[in-house]
C-alpha cells in the first residue's frame, strides 16, 4: 500500500505537489471514486486508479533530462500566453514519448541548468527544502559587493518571507567586457523560495544584472550551450537518487 499522490507521482503524472493538486481538483478517480482531497492509501496492484478518464500505470523506467534553459523561456509545461515552455525546448525528440516535468522552477529571465524527469518521487524529494539540494548560480551584479554585504549573505538576510539560510558566496572575477561597476558571484542556496538569489542580492545593494544556474546538487551545467538538452547518464542519475536518500534503480 502506498499514498495516492506517491502513486501518482511515481507513474509519472506529475510531481508529488501537482499530484495533490489533481486529486483535490477531483480529476483523480480511484476504482471510480472520487478520493478525499487529503487523499488514500491504494494499492498498486489490485486498485484502478485514473486521471482524467485515463488509466495510470508505474513506469518500468524514468527518463532524465538535462537542459540548459535559455534566458524567456518559461520553466512550465503549458503556458496561458503561449509563450515558449521548457517542453518546447526539448521538444518530441526530448519527450521521447514520456510525460515529463520540470524539477523545481528557474525564472523567465533566469538561465541555466534545469532538469526534467517523469521521476515523481525524485523530484519531489529534489525540491523539498528536507534535502537541502545545492543549487549553485553565476550572478552579474551591479556594484562591488563589499566584505561586509558578502559576510551578510553568508550568514542569511532578511526578506519578506523570512531570514534566509547562509549561502555560499565568493567573488568569481571582474569581467572588463561587462563594463565598470559589475561583478561576477558565485552563489549556492540550499532553499528554493521565489527568486531568492535576486532577492538576496537585492537585499543587500547589489541589482542582479544575470543569472544563470550552473549547479544542481551534484550535477553541474559543464559545456552544455544554451537552448540545448542532453539524457543525463546513469552515474548522474545514481548521483541524484543518492542526494536525496533513495536507493538509486
């Protein structure tokens, strides 16, 4: 026996939030009826569970996908506006036939790596702030962030949401090309609110100017150019499932 949302999360329908939020909406049925929006415990092997009409069975095997995100494209599967999602930038030959979603989100204006998978548990436990997965970033900002503003991040700031926990920084370089007044940061978060590097940035006087996310827990972005996407190996895969305490497949 397992929870509905694990269930479904695990078939690869969605992550294990999303999963909650199709089972509250009452899309999910199982054996024909509708669960309680807290959801149940099923049981894989004897109860019928459908999304939509549409049966749901766990996958044999999970796809896993690196992409580097370019700067306006939108980290969902379907966007209202019909502007370019993460899907559009892999596209059917990154689909592969898999239902795929983003792990965690990156903004419009935030570029970078991102993985997608049809791993619901793995994503889940990604993205859980339990796991304090890094998250490391290459920030372009305003100014020369003083020892005193480097020291405050390290130790957390705070912002509106609450004091956010030490980060790791350090000053990567001074980029002449970028023109005077700019600096080059090397940040890692182990939390994943709303735009937190820009806001922490922010926090302490220094205008984010890019951003873009070269490290996700033990994955890094290496030489992958923007736009493109690559299957991430298996040892990354391993890699991953053992960041995050489960027993690699």
């Amino acid at each position: 026996m397992e929870r509905l949302n694990r269930f479904l999360a695990r078939s690869g329908v969605a992550s294990r939030r999303r999963a909650d939020e199709l089972i509250a909406s009452g899309s999910v049925r199982v054996n024909g009826e509708v669960p309680p929006p807290s959801g149940v415990l099923v049981d894989p092997d004897q109860d019928t569970v459908t999304v939509d009409g549409r049966a749901v069975k766990p996958r044999t095997k999970h796809r896993y996908l690196m992409l580097n995100k370019p700067v306006g494209v939108i980290t969902t599967a379907k966007d209202e506006a019909d502007r370019a999602t993460v899907l559009d930038a892999v596209g059917e030959e990154g689909l592969s036939g898999h239902r795929l979603f983003p792990v965690g989100r990156l903004d419009a204006d935030t570029s970078g790596l991102l993985v997608l998978t049809d791993d619901g548990e793995l994503a889940f436990r990604l993205t859980h702030p339990r796991y304090k997965v890094a998250k490391e970033y290459v920030a372009i900002v305003a100014g020369s962030p003083s020892a005193g503003d480097l020291d405050s991040l390290r130790k957390g700031v705070d912002l509106d949401d609450g004091k956010t926990a030490p980060a790791e920084v350090e000053v990567a370089g001074f980029d002449p090309a970028l023109g005077s007044g700019h600096t080059e940061l090397r940040v890692v978060i182990r939390e994943g609110r709303h735009r937190q590097v820009r806001r922490m940035l922010h926090a302490v006087g220094h205008k984010v100017q890019s951003l873009r996310r070269t490290g996700f827990g033990p994955l890094k972005l290496g030489r992958l150019k923007t736009g493109d996407w690559r299957v991430l190996g298996e040892a990354e895969v391993e890699a991953l499932h053992r960041a995050v305490r489960i027993e690699p497949p």
